[in-house]
C-alpha cells in the first residue's frame, strides 16, 4: 500500500499523540506482529518487539580454547525483507538476521570473536565493525555476493560501544536499508550493576529520495510512548546509545527529569560529562548512566523536533517495584511528578 510520507506522518503522529494525553491509556509491552514478505516472493511471518530488543544481548556459543581463551561464535544472515513499521505503512529492508536494527552483539575485551557471516540478500553485502582488528578482517574488502558467505574472526577490543554495518558503496543506502547492529564490548574489570538497555537511533526513507520520512528509537516509531520503559526509582540505569541515522547530519537524545553520566564511546570508566543532552553524528555512540528519585512519567527523545514529531520519543516509567502500576499514569505523572 503506498501511503504519502506527508500524509502517513499526520496520521501516526494524531494517533500518538492520543495516547500520551489519554490519562488512563494502557501502557502494555506486547510485541508488534508484522508481516515479512521476502524479495524472492517466500512469504514468512515475524515480528518487531523493540520492548525485546532494549535487553536481547547475543553473548554467541562459548567455547574455551586450549590457551584458556573464551571463543565466541555467532552467525548473522543478511535477508531481504518487507517491513510494516507503522500501521499500513511498509519498508523495503536489507537487514541482519531478519530485523532492524540486527542483533547485538556482547563479548569481553580479550576474547576471540567468530562471526559466519551469510550472504542470503539480493545484492553484495559485508560487516564492518568498528573497533580494532586486521585489515583483512575489517569488512570492506572482500564484498560476499549473494549466495556468499565469509567468516570474520578477531580478537574483541578496546573495551566499549562499538557497532558494525555494512560498508558495500553506496554505504548510506545500505546502512539506510538496515544493515547495521551493536557490538559491546565489556571491560574486564566489570561496571556497577545495572538495568541494562541499548537504544538505536534510526530513521527510514520510504520512498528512497535520500529524505527522511519517519526516525525511531529501536525500529518503531512512538513505540515508548505507547509502551513506556519501566525503571526502578533509585536503580541505576545504563543505556548503550548508538545513532545509525543517515541522510540527517546529527541526531540527539534529551532526558527529561534528570542528568546522566556521559561515557563517549564507552572506553572509559571516568565520565566525560554531566547533562541532560547529548548530540551525534552518524555512527557516534555513547553510554548514559543515571537515576531516577521520583516516581512517575518522563519524556526522552530527540532534541531536533521534527525527528520528535515524526516518531523519535518516548517514556520512561518510575516506579517502586516492576509490574506495579499503582499512581504511575496519572495527570501528576505525566508532570514528572510522583503524585506524594
């Protein structure tokens, strides 16, 4: 169904903007049932659950090597898929493992790293991650070919928030379609323990005039504000920030209701700063460590407002102990209040 970009925006931003004033609008984290028809007329059925993707870390199959090494194994395919990321509207996509943003990716500095990668797209594709590693593993050269496949195998450091996509020209088109994910790579010394998300900061061009007509946190537009992000009121929370945007020249994430710790790239146990806002350019990433004291509803999203206006925020959800409503969406809350 082809919907006017213009139009599809009007519609998807009148709905949400229903459910952030409806007071007793029903925050559930069902997962979003879509429907993926293949390039190649192999009809199949998936879904998107950004809710599933803030926590799902591919730690890979462990081995141990003869030299006490941990050898982590993983296998991502590329797919070609027809993605509904609102109501009736679809995304011609080129993803990792059937979703956008693909699979994260978790290992410990030092540990070596085996990634099958599965070439079963339309056009050539390869992985490039970010981080250190021989050339011949850096996912320029050589580009997989459909059909094709190749094994990239390094050793996972420094310690930080990387990321890896595609790097086949045009790059922005390929990293646009969806071929880009998260590799984390945990220090040895482990952080304080914390609830733990990764946020990806992406947009679509739907109709592919290297024009932006909807941005998103995890792949759906407004899914937050429908289904906020619980938090515990006190709990340390990290986010692993990562902005696979194109065709924009920054994207950026504003907190409501508090300061975060600012950790650029993730290579330091010392923050770099102490605010409310941080600005990137594409493929920039950064971990974000904060608490929250009162109980209730807050607002994050892109300072840049059209990037709000077209899908790019969301909420966090206060509260004493998960699963625990209580006064949480009421008026007072959506204030930033915890009602006492």
């Amino acid at each position: 169904m082809n919907v006017k970009p213009s139009v599809a925006v009007l519609l998807l931003a009148a709905v949400t903007l229903v459910s952030i004033f409806v007071v007793n609008a029903d925050y559930n984290t069902s997962s979003i049932d879509v429907h993926i028809s293949s390039m190649h007329n192999n009809v199949e059925r998936s879904s998107i659950d950004p809710d599933k993707f803030l926590t799902n870390f591919d730690y890979g199959r462990v081995f141990v090597l003869d030299d006490g090494t941990v050898l982590r194994e993983f296998t991502i395919t590329v797919k070609d898929v027809r993605l509904e990321i609102a109501p009736n509207i679809y995304f011609d996509a080129w993803t990792y493992n059937g979703t956008i943003p693909g699979p994260t990716l978790r290992a410990t500095e030092g540990d070596r790293v085996r990634v099958t990668f599965i070439n079963d797209g339309s056009q050539p594709h390869t992985i490039h991650f970010h981080g250190k590693h021989p050339a011949e593993m850096d996912g320029v050269f050589p580009m997989i070919p459909p059909g094709g496949r190749f094994v990239y195998e390094f050793t996972a450091e420094p310690y930080g928030l990387h990321l890896y996509h595609c790097h086949v020209p045009p790059v922005a088109e390929h990293i646009n379609r969806g071929l880009y994910g998260v590799f984390i790579v945990d220090p040895k010394i482990p952080r304080e323990p914390a609830k733990e998300i990764v946020m990806v900061l992406n947009s679509y061009d739907t109709d592919f005039d290297k024009e932006n007509n909807f941005y998103t946190v995890n792949g759906i537009p407004f899914h937050y504000v429908k289904n906020p992000i619980e938090v515990k009121r006190g709990e340390l929370v990290r986010i692993y920030l990562v902005n696979m945007t194109e065709f924009d020249l920054i994207n950026n994430f504003h907190l409501h209701g508090d300061l975060f710790k600012l950790y650029r790239t993730g290579t330091s146990y010392v923050p770099d700063e102490f605010t409310d806002m941080i600005t990137l350019s594409q493929g920039e990433r950064a971990i974000l460590e904060f608490r929250y004291d009162y109980l209730g509803l807050y607002m994050f999203h892109a300072h840049v407002i059209e990037f709000s206006d077209k899908g790019w925020m969301g909420f966090f959800k206060v509260v004493d102990d998960y699963g625990n409503d209580d006064d949480s969406n009421d008026a007072s809350a959506i204030n930033g209040n915890d009602g006492n």
